[in-house]
C-alpha cells in the first residue's frame, strides 16, 4: 500500500532507500533526538535500516515510518502510526522533525494529517500521542491539534504524558 498525505505545507510519502542519508543526518544530530526514547547510541545506516524495517513490519497495513517532505522536495524528518497497543484500531502517532524546520508549523501539519489519515481511512477508534513531560513542543502541539492528556507516568527515568484524541471527538471538530 503505498501512501502520501499532504497538507498545504508537506508530504507525507513512503520511505525509499534514497531517503536514509538525509534520515541518517536528522538522526545524528543530538538535537533532533533528545526527546526521542531508545536514541541513545551512535546512529548508523544499518541501525536506522533495522529501525525501519521493525517499525514498517505492517505497512501493507498502512502504517509504519514515513517520509516527511517540503513541497519542494527537502526530506525534513520522519512520522508515522505505531501499533504500539496491539490494538487493530488504537495507534500511536509519532514524528521527528529536524530541528531547523522547528517554529513553521510543520509538526502541526504532520500530526493533523495523520490524524486525518488514521481516523477517515483506516477508521481507528483512537490515536495516542507519547512523551516525555520536559518536551514542550510536542505537549503544546498536542493541545492545538485537539488531543486530551489522559495520562503520565515515569519511563526510563523520564517523566511522560500521553495524549489521546478519539475518533468521535475527531470527527466533531472536522466534519
């Protein structure tokens, strides 16, 4: 299953191999990873080829890492639905944006097109959102696209909050 999204600001497309050097400098870059679980290490192309291939086991699903790109075609980071839940209808959302595209919106446009994604065409329940309390980009990104804080904890020595938006509430706010 091949899949793109798009917004008026990016593309969100399948990742092809052409791909994995821009990937691989976003990764190595302590910045973009710092608020990142299990990115601790030296990233190399053979560990972000296994990453992919783990977390891309069901793309013929429609889900998995994809490409996140610029209309003109600059690869910018990464986004993707996780089945973090075993659970066919309840996915985690999750992106990476290199941290010079940070300020410009497209994160928002990453996560509402994923959103529409996962609620009109793979017609989840539900879609979660993880992380770490100290990210608070990603916790206001969260409130703006409509996502509730349903809980938090510790993880890895880590203070952690969850996000949820369900399909119901979705649907209120976009139909």
């Amino acid at each position: 299953m091949d899949i793109t999204l798009q917004s008026d600001q990016i593309r969100v497309r399948k990742i092809t191999q052409s791909d994995i050097a821009s990937l691989l400098v976003i990764y190595q870059n302590p910045i973009n990873m710092r608020f990142i679980p299990n990115s601790d290490g030296e990233w190399t192309a053979q560990r972000l080829k296994e990453k992919l291939k783990r977390f891309n086991a069901d793309y013929d699903k429609g889900i998995g890492v994809f490409a996140v790109e610029t209309w003109d075609g600059k690869l910018i980071g990464e986004a993707g639905l996780f089945d973090s839940f075993k659970k066919a209808d309840h996915l985690e959302l999750g992106y990476i944006i290199d941290h010079v595209h940070w300020g410009k919106g497209y994160g928002a446009a990453v996560c509402k097109a994923l959103m529409d994604y996962g609620f009109n065409q793979l017609y989840l329940s539900k879609l979660t959102a993880r992380m770490y309390q100290g990210n608070i980009a990603s916790v206001r990104l969260s409130q703006r696209c409509g996502m509730k804080k349903v809980n938090e904890g510790i993880a890895n020595d880590w203070g952690f909050y969850e996000y949820e938006m369900k399909r119901e509430d979705w649907l209120k706010l976009h139909c």
